[in-house]
C-alpha cells in the first residue's frame, strides 16, 4: 500500500465540501491491527504532493459526475496524463461531492503526434466506430513537441468515462500546421465539446493561437461514424472564429479568447463560455490572474454581421477567492450536464485552477489544484 | 426683357456656393422622378415646369435634381417658346449631393454641355447647380421660361427630378442665405412634364435604378467587375524601371509587383496579383480597379472570387475610396471622400468550391486565404475602418451608407510577407444578404453562399 501524505485545508463552498483530514496508513505485514478505515474526502481532489490537478472537464450524467483533468502520472515529474474521478453525492451535513480513485483515462504516444498530451473535454452521445457502440466522445489536445507549440486536437471514444478509452486515428482530427502558421505557436488547444442534439451531432470548440493571438473557434461534426470524420470531409464542417467582440474583458489591444470552456442552452439559444483573462501575469506563472464568463446568442456564431457580440457576466479575480489567497486563476470549466448543456437561467458552478507563484514556491507546478465558483444569473 | 447678354465674371462668382440640397431626401429621393435613356447623340429630354412660364430674372442658379450611373455630357438649355440660352463654353456647373449645402465639385462646360465623373458626384443623388448669368448664354427671356431642355451627346442612362431656382446674394459669392424656389415639384407624379425625343426611353421610377450587374442567377450578389477579355488594361509589372503606363494597373508609388491574367474556376479570365519584390512603405498595390466607380450603398460588404496560388496563408487589403456627403468642421455640408480599409480582427466568410465548405475566418491583420483556398470570399463592410491619414469627414456610418459611392477599389499587399506569393480575383461586387454558416446541425435556411451566388446553376471549370 501506498504511503500517502494529504494536506490539511479548508476549502468552505455552497457545495458543502468538508475538511480534508490526515491519514497516516501502517503498512507493517506483522501488525495484527488493522489499518483504520480511510476518511472519506468530500469536495474537489487535492493533488498529492508532486502532484498537480489541472484544466479540468466537469459533467453532470444524472446524479453522477465526472471530473476529467490532466494531471502527471509520475510524482515530481511534467508527465501529463488525462485522469478522471467518478464523483456521488451524499445528503448530510458535512458531506456533499464524492470523488473516488483516479483513474488515468488517456496517455500520449512516444514518437507520435499525441506524444505530450495536454487537456481533454468529454461529452455523452451515441457513437460508432469500428462497428461497435460507444456512448462518450473525448477530445483531447497534444503535441509531438516537448515546448508546449503545434497543439493539435483528436478524439477517443469509450463506454464509459471511467472506463477504457480508445483514441480513434493515429492522427489528428483538427490539425495545426506548422510549417504554414507558425511552428512557435501554441496552435489548437483547449478543446471543448458540445453534443448538440444530445445524439452525435457534436460541436467542438477549441483555442486557436498563432502569431496574432488566441482565438476561440469550432467545428460541427456528424459523428455518428466517428471513424468516418477522419475519411469523409463531409463529416466536419469549415471551421468558425467565434466573435471577439463585446464585453470581453482583457488588456490586448485587440481581444483574445484563450483557454475557454464553453456550454449550451439549447432553450435559449445561448452559448455560454469561460475564459481565461489576458493578458498573462507577467511574472511566473505566466498563467491568467482572472477568469471570465460570458454568454452570446448562438446566432451570431453563424454570421460576420456584428450582433452585440459576448455580454459580460462575470469576472473573478484574486480578491473573490478565499482570503485572496490565489493570483493565478485559469482553466476554467462550467459543470455541464454529460452532453455539455445547460440551463442559462440557473446557478452555475464553475471550476477554475489555482498555483502558487514562483516567487513563492519554486515547485509552483505541483501546487495546482481545483477551486470551485458559483454564478448566480440576475433575475 | 431680360437676358442673358454678354456675360460679366465678378471675382465672387469664382467663390463656391452654398446653397442648401432643394429636393426630397431619404427614402423618398427618387420619388415620381424620371429615368431618361437616350440612345444617340442630340437626343432631348424636355421637362415643363408646374407653371406654363416661370420668372428667372432674379435667379441666380438654377437647380436641377440629377443621378447618373453613367459621366453623360449634357447640354442643359432654357427655353421661352422662342428664344433660348444654354451652358456655354467655359461656363462652370457644380454639382452637389444629396443633403449637401456646398459644393467644391464643378466642371466646365463646353458647347456641348456638362458632365461629371466618379471623382465630380458621379454616382451619388444631387442636383446639378448652373450659375445662371455665368454659366449660360444665350437670349432667352428669363422673365418667362416655359422649358427646360437637356441634351444627350450619345447613348446614357440619366436620372432627371425636380427643377428649382435660388435666388441668393452675391456677396461672398458663395450666394449663402437665399431661397430656393421649386419650378417642377415632384410631391406628387408629374410625368406628363417630361417629354423624350426619337428613339430616347423614358420611365417614371421611385426609386435608384439598379446599376449594378446581378452575379449569375443571384439575386443578391453583384458583379461589378470582371476580367474577361481585359488583359490589355490590367495586365502589367512595376520592378523598378517601367513607366506607370507600362506598369498598367500596378502602382509605381509602391513596392513591386505584377498582375497576370489567369483562369477563375469557371474557365472565365481572371487576375493573378504577385507581389515581387519591397520598395520604398514596404506595400505593392494595384491602381484603381473601378474607374468608373461602383454604388455599394445600402449593400452588406464586397464579395469576389480568389484563389490562393502560393504556399503559404497569403495576406492582402482592400483599399476603398468612399464619396458621400458629409459634414465639415466649419459646418458645411458637402461632397467629399476617404479611404477605407480592412483591420484586423474581423470576421469574413469563406466558401470553398473545392471542398464545399463555409469558413468563418478572421482578419490576420488583413484578408488571408488559407493554403489551397479557391472560391468565394465576402467581407462584410464592418470589417472596414477609415484609414489614419484619410480624414475628409466620411464616418464609419456614411462608408457604404445612403448616397454614398465607391470611387477607388484597389487591392494592396505587404510584399516582405508575401514575396512571391501570388493570388488570384475575380467577379468582384457586393452582396445584399449575409451568407451563413451551415453544418450538420446550424441550419442556414437557404443563406448559405453557394445558394446566395445560384452556384447550384453555375458548372464549374
């Protein structure tokens, strides 16, 4: 059995999330008393020192959830994985979101183009590849280079969230060509699925960043065949830059979208996204200082005429969190329902990143970790 | 009786006049006016006024509600019955657009008449101004008036409204401060005013004629340039020694380039523009495509066919010289005109014909067409904003807005980035309806490009 070291903290939310508490395990074959039970931890994971928990996915499929995030799987190490945590909810007091073992769902490739994984995004769907059945879709971004440039997006596709994943092509859906927009770029990251008839017909949101800047765009798949989007291009659409006007709050002189993960409210017609700040602090960690949410009417994704553009909903800072004790806030998702829909009149929970500052711990990267939001629309 | 005998030129009546737009504006500019289209020389239109004989002999201008697609030189006459007096040679004519109460556009006339270019009004609603002691001679009795007579010195298309007098003070000789009077007012249909001569056409109409060539069976995509059969007049290379005329529609003033004729993708000639070499602000640019200008007004954005013949996400503006009516800082309000161009950030739409699919993409600073991009790219107006070094008045709201024209269309690239990397155009024009995005499930409702262009009707080369 593992030795396992937990730090205590205090993370007090809406959601009822308790203290974590510490549990020391003896692990000695001759000790004839039994190791006491594990507390159960409810709320959020904390990574494990050495450990981080980053750019997360939540989902909502009934009364379970899914927590997709990257992590690294070798303590001290940058070696990232896609992890996910099945999550239940206990009534009572002091309890609330349970997550269980982490599971590593999705792993790069050595000498292929998924080679360093980056962050993935799951949505519930009826799927078909390789004539069998499967009911989650996954994208995922990675690269085959090791400085974090030339992202490119593909998909996997699984039974279960917290089951096997099978990645579908040996190469990538949404692919960043280097060798014509740059090989410096970050390229397409930060995918984003929606399922927008809640069958297959998916949409999948991305950030864009070449040399003029990041930039939200989509694509709109057919993917009953998922293996079909890779040899029918009739199966995936052009490609759209979302709008970068309106509310959106920044300091570029022309407004960026990075980092956004986005949800649909097929009533209303809205699209709603959560973004990173820019630009970037300017000290290490080169991360945003503040997250946004905004919505746009889904209509005005379909055409260049210049609608309202993004209304401004919120925007969070270092002062909303806890003792404003966080600089950093980044990788932010909107729980959405398993089919990455929502209900734009009710109260949203928001999951976003915290790290340390370098200045303050040299190991900032191993102090990622999740924090949670809740937005309350106006009446 | 009072005529107009020798003519005396006081230094004043060199000034500019400000005399107020006396004819309907807005929506109703058009309205129970006339479209005129002689089809030969010394063709006449004859227009009578709402009285049998008006009085002119205290006018100083006469004032002639006028819209032409077309720079027709008319001779402009006044009539009693039996004697007659027009514009004479030398004689000077303004022109001033709808909404304007000054003008700094004339031309001189000659025995023939008057007539204004894309650069003099041409294309924009107005009214003609003829300075009625220095501008016309003759011996007609300005005391009793029966006609005014317009004559065509060849086949034209004119729009002719109402006719007013204004009577104004010399003064400064800009005439500030007088009254119009209408002589034909067009409140209510007056066709029967209007009488054409010989084989010459003419129709009431409420509203601007069409002047813009429709793109195959669209409705509401023009095409108001092509390259078909004009290798002559575009095609041409500036690398250092030629001469502008040698260099033909690329720009000596810039960095080096050349235009080429190729093939669009229905077999049709099209240009292919090729920016070879940097010189002096780093920038290869065509002259002016339009020289006849183009109305825009009222459309979304400008549209063409292209093509990406290089390896690379070739990059290039629109350089558009808008013309309207605006309002100077010293209050007058007049024709003037300003450049506009593309800025980044801007959404466009693609619509390749090879892969069939509609593409939202997003000025990078510019228009950029993907690598392998060929088909249909349209740009909506907003995407336009007026150039730092232009500013005659012309705002953001006026660019393509109501009674506003293009008079300069030209195309400009930055040739360090895009060195020997060549596109090619064709079919430009504008589009009256927004093509949208359509995918398996965002439905366009029969706005998708391909649809908006009638390319179902169209074969491909």
């Amino acid at each position: 059995m593992k030795m396992k070291k937990l730090f205590a903290g205090l993370t007090v939310v809406a959601l009822g999330v308790t203290a974590l508490s510490l549990v020391a395990c003896n692990d000695t074959p001759d000790d004839p008393t039994p190791p006491p039970a594990p507390e159960t931890v409810y709320g959020l994971p904390v990574a494990g020192t050495g450990r981080y928990i980053k750019d997360s996915d939540l989902v909502a499929d009934g009364d379970t959830r899914y927590l997709l995030y990257s992590t690294n799987e070798t303590p001290a190490e940058n070696d990232n994985v896609i992890a996910i945590r099945r999550g239940t909810f206990e009534e009572g007091e002091g309890k609330g979101w349970k997550y269980g073992e982490e599971k590593i769902a999705l792993t790069g490739e050595s000498g292929k183009w998924d080679e360093n994984i980056g962050t993935a995004s799951l949505v519930k769907g009826a799927f078909t590849f390789e004539n069998d059945e499967y009911s989650w879709l996954m994208a995922y971004c990675a690269t085959a280079q090791a400085n974090d440039t030339q992202y490119s997006i593909g998909l996997a596709v699984a039974t279960s969230p917290d089951g096997e994943w099978k990645k579908v092509s040996e190469t990538p859906l949404i692919e960043f060509d280097a060798d014509v927009y740059g090989s410096t770029s970050v390229g397409c990251y930060a995918p984003s699925l929606v399922n927008l008839d809640k069958q297959n017909k998916i949409r999948v949101f991305y950030t864009y960043a070449d040399m003029y800047g990041h930039f939200a765009k989509f694509v709109d798949l057919d993917a009953a065949d998922v293996g079909a989007l890779y040899t029918d291009e009739s199966k995936v659409s052009g490609e759209v830059q979302c709008p970068n006007h309106g509310q959106i709050a920044g300091g570029d002189a022309q407004a960026m979208f990075p980092n956004a993960d986005f949800a649909y409210d097929a009533a209303a017609g809205k699209v709603y996204a959560i973004k990173d700040y820019s630009p970037a602090a300017a000290t290490k960690p080169n991360y945003a200082e503040r997250i946004q949410l905004l919505s746009i009417e889904e209509e005005e994704l379909y055409s260049v005429e210049l609608g309202g553009g993004w209304a401004g909903l919120r925007t969070w800072d270092f002062a909303d969190t806890e003792d404003g004790a966080w600089e950093r806030l980044y990788g932010a998702c909107i729980l959405s329902d398993a089919y990455g829909h929502i209900d734009g009149t009710k109260a949203m929970e928001i999951i976003y990143n915290v790290c340390e500052l370098e200045m303050d711990d040299e190991n900032w990267e191993f102090t990622q970790n999740l924090k949670t939001f809740v937005y309350t629309p106006a009446a | 009786m009072d005529t107009l005998g020798t003519s005396i030129s006081f230094p004043s009546d060199k000034a500019m006049p400000k005399i107020p737009y006396a004819f309907e504006e807005g929506t109703d500019a058009f309205k129970n006016t006339v479209e005129w289209k002689p089809t030969a020389k010394d063709e006449t239109l004859t227009v009578a006024f709402d009285e049998a004989t008006v009085d002119l002999s205290e006018a100083t201008h006469l004032l002639v509600q006028y819209y032409s697609a077309k720079s027709p030189r008319l001779q402009y006459t006044l009539s009693d019955g039996t004697n007659a007096s027009s514009l004479k040679n030398g004689g000077r004519v303004f022109f001033m657009g709808m909404g304007a109460n000054f003008s700094d556009l004339y031309v001189a006339a000659n025995a023939s008449g008057a007539s204004f270019g894309e650069n003099k009004g041409r294309l924009l609603m107005g009214m003609i101004v003829i300075p009625i002691a220095e501008s016309l001679a003759g011996n007609v009795d300005l005391t009793k008036v029966s006609s005014l007579q317009i004559k065509a010195t060849g086949a034209t298309e004119v729009v002719i409204g109402g006719v007013a007098s204004y009577k104004g003070e010399r003064g400064d000789g800009s005439y500030e401060g007088g009254e119009s009077a209408m002589l034909l007012n067009l409140a209510a249909s007056k066709f029967a005013k209007f009488t054409a001569s010989k084989e010459g056409t003419l129709e009431e109409i409420q509203a601007k004629p069409v002047s813009n060539t429709m793109y195959g069976t669209s409705e509401t995509v023009t095409e108001d340039l092509n390259f078909n059969g004009k290798e002559s007049s575009y095609v041409g290379e500036w690398s250092g020694e030629q001469t502008q005329q040698e260099a033909n529609k690329i720009f000596i003033g810039g960095s080096y380039g050349k235009i080429e004729m190729t093939e669009d993708s229905y077999g049709n000639d099209a240009i292919q523009v090729t920016a070879t070499g940097v010189r002096g602000d780093g920038y290869t640019a065509t002259q002016n495509l339009l020289p006849n200008g183009v109305c825009w007004a009222g459309m979304k954005g400008v549209s063409f066919w292209a093509r990406n013949d290089s390896d690379i996400e070739v990059a290039f503006n629109l350089e558009v010289e808008c013309t309207a009516v605006v309002t100077k800082s010293n209050g007058n309000k007049q024709v003037a005109s300003d450049r506009f161009n593309i800025q980044q950030g801007n959404r466009f739409v693609l619509y390749d014909l090879n892969t069939g699919k509609t593409t939202i993409y997003m000025t990078r600073p510019t228009v950029t067409l993907p690598v392998g991009f060929e088909g249909w790219v349209f740009i909506p107006f907003t995407a336009f904003s007026r150039a730092d070094w232009s500013s005659n008045g012309v705002t953001a709201e006026q660019f393509m807005g109501e009674n506003s024209y293009v008079n300069f269309f030209a195309f400009s690239i930055e040739a360090a980035k895009n060195q020997n990397k060549p596109f090619s155009v064709n079919s430009i024009g504008a589009y009256s309806e927004t093509p949208l995005f359509e995918s398996v499930y965002a439905d366009a409702n029969g706005k998708t490009a391909p649809e908006l262009l009638g390319l179902n009707n169209k074969e491909e080369n």
